[in-house]
C-alpha cells in the first residue's frame, strides 16, 4: 500500500514530543524516548530514580498542539485545517479534522551515553507525558488568581474557558502510557482503537488509568488486551490509584474489551450501549460499577474474573430489550469470527454438507459462550444476595441453554458416528427426543412464564386453558354440533393442516430431524384408527378431535403478540362467564370424581317430558325385577320423584334388555325407547370425555398453579 506522507517534524517546546506529519491522513504525534531523557536526565537523578511525570513533563493538550502548527504554519494541508479551534460563549472546540495516532519512538542516541540511561531507554518505551484532550473547570471561574490561570494555561492549555475535542476520523492509542490519559466530554465520528494493526494481540498498559467520561462514541471501540492500573516494576512511580472512568458514556457501534485486565476500579455509570459489546476473558480486581447501564444488544461476559463479587455494581442496569430473539441474533451475527473464516477459509462451496457442520460448531460455541456469560453475571448478584435481579440473568441463561438444544438437534449427525446403520439410526431417534423433552420443556417455560419471571404472563396462560376447557364442555353440550358429520369432516380436516403446518415449521427451521416427527405423525394416524374402532361413530370422534383443535388454538398463544392478544382478552371474557355462571368448571377435579355436575344429563331431560305412566313402566323396566303386572293405580309426586331417579340410577339397564323385554319395552314406549337409548348413550359418550379430558386439564392446571405461587414467591420477598 502507498503512504500518502505530509512531513511536519515539528516538536513540542521542550517535551521531546514530536508531531511527525500526516500518514495516510493521521496525525502522528509521536514521543522520542531518547530526547526526553535527555532533557530530563538531572531531574530524573534528583528524584532518585522515581518517575514523577507531573515534575517532569507537561501534559500533552491540543492547545499546544494548535499552537505549534499554528506558528510554524503547519496547520494546513490541502486547503484544511488540521485541527481547527473554535470558540464559542462557554468553550472552546478543537476540531480534528484528520485522523490522530500518539506513538513512541526511540530517535538517535549518542556514542558516549551513561549505560545505566541506555538501559532505561530500552525499558520505558511508554508514553510518558500526561495526556489531556479535555477540561473541564465547575463553579465560578472568576476566583481563580491570575497567577494560577497562567499556570492551567501553560500546563493545561486552559484560557478561561473549558474545552473539549471533536475527532473526525479514526483515533489510535498505540502506546503504553505511565500517566494518565483524559478524553472526557468528548466526541469521536470514527473508530477508536489501541491498535493501529488490526489483529494485533498486544496489551497496551495506562499505568495511572483513563478517563473516556461524557463521551460519543459514533464508531467501534477497539480495547481489546487494554490493562489499566498496572504498577511500574520496583514501585518506581508516584500514583497508579486513579480510577478507570467511562461514565455516561454513549457507545453507538461495538465495543471490544475482550482479554483486558482492570487493576483499579472501573466505572461504566449510566453510559448506553446501543450495539454488542465484549468483556470476554476480562479480569476486575477492583470495583466494577456498571450502575445505570442499558445494554441494547446482547453483552458478552463469558469467563469473565472479578476478584471482589461484592464490589460489582450491577444495580439499576437496563436489560428489558434483551429476550430470545436478541440471543438468537447474537449467535447469528458474531458467530462468524476469525476462528471460523480460518477453518472455512480452504472449503469450496460445493461442500454444503461441511459448511452447515461448521456452521452448527461455531453457532454452538457462541450460545455455550452466551449461556456461561449470563452465568457469570447471575453468580455475582447471587453472591450480592439480590435473587430477583439473578433470575433476570438467569431466564437469558435458559434462553441461551434453548438456542444450544435447537443447535445440537440440528447437528445430531456430527455428534453420532456408528459403523453400524440401524445402531446409528437408533442413537439418533434416541438423542432427538431427549433433545426435543428438553428444547420443549425450555420452549413453554419461556413462553407461559418468562421461566417463571412473568406473573402476569403465566396468569394468562392459565385463564387460557379455563376458557378452552368451558369451551369444550359448552360444546360437547351443543347437540347440533355432535350430531354433524359434517362438523366430524371439518375438524378433521382442520387438525391435519395443523399438524402438517407445524412439522413443516419444524422441518424449515431445522430445530430437529423430520424422522423425530415421522414418529408422532404415526401415533397420531394410529390413534385416529383406535378412535374409529372402537366408538364406531363420528360423535365421539369429533370430541375427540376437538381436544386437538383446542390444543392447536393453545399454540396460538405462544406467536404472534397481536394474536396473543385477542385470544387472552376473549380468554378473559370466557374467564368472567364462567366465574359468574358455572365457576365449579375452575375445579380441575369435580370432572374426574363427579362429571354430571359439568354437563346437562340428556336422560334427565327425556324423563321430565314423560307422563306418569311412561315414567312408572319406564323404572319397572330398568329395575331389575321386571313384572308389567305391577301397577300403581294412584302415584303421588314424591312416589314419581322417585320413580325417576330409580331410572336414572339403573339406565344401564335400559341398554341391557333380554330379546322378550326389549320387545315389550319398544311396543309399549315406541319411538321414546329409542330417543331415551340415544340419550342413555350419548351421556356416555360425554361423561367419558369429559372424565378422561378431566385428568389432562388437572394436571395442566395443577402445573399452571405451581408455576403461578413459584412466580409469585420469586418476585415477592417470601424466599423460595
């Protein structure tokens, strides 16, 4: 690549502090290690060999950058200022309108230097001044003396007013600095970065901290390998105690603090990161204050050391715009790193089959990354003691744990290798259902309960399933709707698009093999079978049928917010009803041990339109000694009270005629015998139902009432 070099060569008045020139458009602002000592030589000796750079040098500002172009008439290049200097009411703007790089360098040493400095040349390869592109003076500024603002002036580059820097290109840290670095209030249009070579893994060492407070950040943040606070060897400097500060800090774009090491305390208070940002691999000795913070995008705190739990901050910070589909994004837009161009690099593209097993590798290393970074985070608050913010981290740890099943499903052929067809086969079917209890277990946790952090949620989803259950018993009640064919065709119908629609959902998103499914399409086909075989009418069947429906309509719930909405606000309504009209269906246990107080009893309703002659013949047929001789001539309305209820008790009996009764009872009842049979039967049919239907709504709601006191006792201050 060509250099494209504006020589300058122009060195700050006794600092030894050069500014090289423009390269490829950055301001090289470079310290010579070599002219430093020399111009600080005797105060070095007088120190006893002790780095105090407050004595030794004055602190690097672009007031007296702006002004050692400005005289030199140094500071244009092609017709634009280099840096430009605005004042406004309140402060003053220095404008960079190129990029900026500080850098050291050891310039020309002399034949007959002292050993004992050469040594200390090739050691203090840092950058050694105090750098300070901001100030910042709070209260009244006409109480300060005369003598004192000269001073701010010379060593600051303060003139009364405060000031800050704007950089419009990249800004390159490319050194190791003994004394501080101040950048607050600040703003940066493009990247920052301690790495002028992208890749490089060198650490870059502020002895005495940063200060990056107020700032903008427009661009990517490049702090990887970053240590702040690092002591000089043998004690040899005078203050590494200064705090490391990004406080309210705007970050727009990525920010990369991977493999960094925080020996004194840091502090990100209220700052907002709108993209990704990386802690992994970071070590925080001391305090780590992230109070206030709002992470719009998933952070990444895997493997992350803090030396003092009880000295992370974590209170207050912003979480809320974190869910599923921001992990699932993670994964997708960060899993495709060096690692994987390196091990993708030499695949053609013909090699799909290779390429989605690389892919499915990476993508699982990112969500295992994911879910230990959720990890580390809850195991600080729960050492803090603050379970409810813990389970906040611990519901993306489950996230994360959901996305790493829906990955391994997908790449169960990687995982399996047999030499053996059918035991491979039998491996697979095996480790895909495992996989698929658990993918399910962690899919209607999340979806009913946030995992149990969402009490209003689990509220829903159980006012829910009521409705659906009055739903069915209202239905099994509506006679016009049993009795049609046509209705049996239509669910039918209905229940195999669902089915079909969801294994095609499964089978598009690759969450686990079709064989799986293939499995479950066959129970449901054989139980579809059993079903005509042994009720041998499409009554039944519909009610059977209608169990599905039900649970297809419960799917609904779990997509789609504004479908969500009006299937839990029509919940609610049915809710009411219920509650107001029939609130024994809320019972999940009245259907299993007494199903006729949730149903109408046909029978019950034929009787009661009987005359009382009908009604007496009628209960000598069903008891069980039967003599159509036995005759009341007079029958009060207690005797034919009873009379019914004994017809009630023995229906079975109704069913139950030898070939002679069942003769005698047709002539004598006529077409009534058969519509109190039809009766007799479908109440049946219905009690069944409901009874068998009765045991999987009692569960369901038995767990709905466990996850909702769990719920409840996890956000209140009853302990678990």
């Amino acid at each position: 690549m060509i250099r494209d070099i504006y020589n300058i060569d122009l060195e700050i008045p006794n600092s030894g502090i050069f500014i090289k020139g423009l390269e490829n458009e950055n301001l090289i602002i470079s310290l010579d290690i070599v002219k430093f000592i020399k111009i600080n030589g005797e105060k070095i000796k007088s120190f006893g060999g002790k780095l105090d750079t407050g004595e030794l040098a004055k602190p690097l500002n672009p007031y007296i950058i702006y002004k050692t172009l400005e005289e030199n008439h140094k500071n244009n290049f092609n017709g634009v200022k280099i840096i430009d200097k605005i004042e406004e009411e309140n402060n003053i703007v220095y404008y960079f309108n190129f990029g900026l790089t500080l850098d050291t360098f050891i310039g020309q040493i002399e034949e007959n230097i002292d050993e004992i400095l050469l040594k200390k040349i090739n050691k203090m390869k840092n950058f050694i001044s105090f750098c300070c592109f901001s100030y910042e003076i709070v209260g009244d500024v006409t109480s300060i003396l005369p003598s004192e603002l000269k001073n701010l002036k010379n060593s600051y580059g303060y003139e009364g007013k405060n000031y800050k820097s704007i950089f419009k290109k990249e800004v390159y840290i490319n050194y190791s600095c003994l004394e501080r670095i101040v950048f607050s209030n600040c703003e940066f249009k493009s990247k920052v970065s301690l790495h002028a070579v992208d890749g490089s893994n060198k650490k870059i060492a502020f002895s005495n901290g940063v200060d990056f407070s107020n700032c903008v950040f427009e661009d990517e943040i490049n702090f990887k390998f970053f240590v702040s606070g690092t002591p000089l060897p043998d004690g040899k400097y005078y203050n590494n105690e200064k705090d490391t500060i990004f406080k309210n800090c705007v970050f727009k774009k990525r920010v990369d603090f991977h493999n960094s090491k925080f020996v004194n305390s840091v502090y990100f208070n209220n700052s907002y990161f709108k993209d990704y940002v990386d802690f992994h691999e970071c070590k925080f000795e001391k305090s780590a204050c992230f109070y206030g913070v709002t992470f719009e995008k998933t952070p990444n705190f895997s493997a992350c050391y803090f030396k003092e739990q009880k000295a992370v901050n974590l209170t207050n910070v912003n979480i809320d715009n974190l869910d599923f589909e921001s992990v699932e994004k993670y994964i997708e837009d960060n899993y495709q790193d060096e690692t994987y161009k390196n091990e993708i690099e030499n695949i053609h593209n013909e090699e799909k089959e290779k390429i989605n097993q690389i892919n499915n590798k990476h993508k699982l290393r990112y969500a295992k990354n994911l879910k230990d970074s959720f990890r580390v985070i809850k195991d600080v608050l729960i050492s803090q003691n603050n379970i409810l913010e813990a389970q906040e981290w611990h519901k993306l740890e489950l996230y994360a744990k959901e996305k790493e099943t829906m990955i391994k499903a997908t790449s169960i052929n990687d995982n399996i290798d047999s030499k053996n067809t059918t035991a491979k086969f039998l491996k697979e079917e095996l480790y895909n259902f495992t996989e698929w209890i658990n993918f399910t277990l962690l899919f209607v946790y999340r979806n009913t309960s946030s995992h149990h952090t969402s009490f209003l949620k689990i509220l829903n989803f159980t006012v829910v399933m009521i409705a659906l259950y009055a739903l069915l018993l209202f239905w099994l009640q509506n006679d016009s709707v049993v009795k049609s064919v046509f209705g049996f065709i239509v669910a039918l119908f209905f229940a195999t698009v669902i089915i079909i629609a969801f294994l095609s959902f499964i089978a598009r998103k690759n969450i686990f093999k079709l064989c799986t499914f293939r499995i479950f399409l066959i129970v449901s086909m054989g139980y579809g079978v059993f079903l005509l075989l042994c009720f041998q009418n499409p009554e039944s069947i519909i009610i059977c049928c209608y169990i599905l429906l039900a649970s297809s309509i419960s799917l609904m719930f779990f997509y789609g917010k504004y479908r969500r909405f009006f299937i839990v606000a029509f919940a609610y309504i049915i809710f009411f009803v219920v509650l107001i009209e029939k609130p024994q269906f809320i019972n999940p246990f009245i259907g299993v041990f007494s199903s006729e107080k949730l149903h109408e009893n046909k029978i019950e309703k034929i009787i009661q339109d009987l005359n009382s002659s009908s009604v007496i013949n009628l209960a000598k047929i069903s008891h069980k000694d039967f003599n159509l001789s036995w005759y009341y001539q007079d029958i009060s309305f207690v005797e034919l009270d009873a009379a019914k209820k004994l017809i009630v008790e023995n229906k079975d009996n109704i069913l139950d005629l030898k070939e002679q009764n069942l003769t005698i009872a047709t002539e004598f009842l006529g077409k009534k015998y058969t519509e109190i049979s039809k009766a007799i039967k479908q109440d049946e049919i219905t009690s069944n139902v409901i009874k068998s239907t009765s045991v999987l709504y009692s569960i369901i709601l038995l767990l709905c009432i466990f996850s909702l006191q769990k719920t409840a006792r996890k956000n209140s201050i009853v302990p678990s």
